[in-house]
C-alpha cells in the first residue's frame, strides 16, 4: 500500500509567483512527498503525491489560472489496473 495514493500534477499561470513560497506552503500544510514546483513568475510546475489532491487544486487556484491537472491514482497503477 502507498503512503500517498495520488500524483497530482498542474501548471499555474499567473503573476509574481514564486515557486520557494509555493513549495513552503506545500511543506508546512499539505501532507504528500515527491514535491517539485519549478517555474519562473509568470508559469509553475506542481508536481506531488498526496491523499489530498483537492486541497493542492483549490490552494493553486488562488495563486492563478491552473490547467493541464492530472491526477492519477498510484494505487490502482501499482495493482496493474487502468484508468
């Protein structure tokens, strides 16, 4: 069984982002591993694992438009199944 089920992935589109608060953010109230937010101030990368994949949505939703979000259930990948 994962500790995290769910690689949750998105781009944000916005203004003065900045991806050492984002990632701060994501360290102090989202509990998941894997974390990568790279990018420059106008375009970030999420990427990581967490149970929670909602909260990770609706936090990046504040920061900017959010598109090309995947999240795909890491579970059900390890038993082999689709979808």
């Amino acid at each position: 069984m994962l500790e995290y089920r769910y690689d949750t992935q998105l781009l944000i589109e916005g203004e003065d982002l900045d991806e050492d608060v984002i990632r701060d953010y994501f360290i102090d109230n989202f509990n998941g591993d894997c974390l990568l937010a790279v990018g420059d101030d106008t375009l970030i990368k999420i990427h990581y694992h967490t149970n929670e994949p909602w909260k990770v949505l609706e936090y990046c939703s504040t920061l900017g438009e959010i598109y090309d979000i995947v999240v795909e259930d890491m579970d059900r990948q390890a038993r082999g199944l689709h979808g």
